[in-house]
C-alpha cells in the first residue's frame, strides 16, 4: 500500500473518509510533520525523503514545483492532485482505489489528476 502525506490545505473530509475506508494506511499531515508554512520545494523534498506521495488541491504552484524536481532529476515519488470541486465520496472511492492498486513505482515522478 502506498504511503502518504496530506499537504496543509488538503480537505480533512476526505482524509478522515480514507482513514475510516483504510484504516491501515499509513497517512501524515504536513503539520504533523513539523512543515506547516512550508514552501511547496520543502514539502516535496520531505516527501521525496520519507517514500511518500503527497495528497495536494493546489492546482496553482504544487504541479510546477513537482515537475521542476523531476526536470532537476531529483527524488519526487508522486503526487495526487484532487480537484477542489470533486465530491468527497468520490475523492475517496478513487483514492482508496489509487493507494490499494497503484504501486510506489507506478507513481514516482508522476502527477496524477483526480478524478481519474
């Protein structure tokens, strides 16, 4: 199963509707983490570090700083980019089906939009 960190804006709906569905998967918080404030680099840095792909609705600046990791051959195991339009059920229904199905490889250097 996929491991994986919410970033600061990240709907709690949809996180505490993964965790009932998962209650196994192995989820953190930006603030958790002690990397609340932090720049979308250090963010995606962090993650790169811990293995984990990271759950984001910024549509404006986290794409581009995924892909200038991936351009600057830097470490960017993934991330999944709901729309913030997207209804809660169904952010949960595919990102439960994404964390089960999709393997770690699958996603490194990817970013994958949702809905699917």
């Amino acid at each position: 199963m996929l491991r994986l960190v919410s970033d600061e804006n990240f709907k709690g709906e949809i996180l505490r509707g993964l965790l009932r569905r998962l209650p196994e998967l192995d989820l953190v918080r930006v603030q958790d983490a002690g990397l609340a404030a932090s720049p979308d680099s250090a963010v995606l840095e962090w993650a790169a570090g811990e293995g984990r792909i990271l759950l984001t609705q910024d549509r404006a600046t986290m794409p581009k700083v995924a892909f200038e990791r991936v351009r600057a051959r830097h470490a960017m195991p993934g991330v999944f980019l709901v729309s913030d339009s997207m209804a809660t059920g169904q952010a949960i229904d595919e990102l439960a089906l994404a964390v089960q199905c999709l393997s770690p490889e699958e996603c490194r250097d990817l970013v994958t939009f949702f809905p699917l």
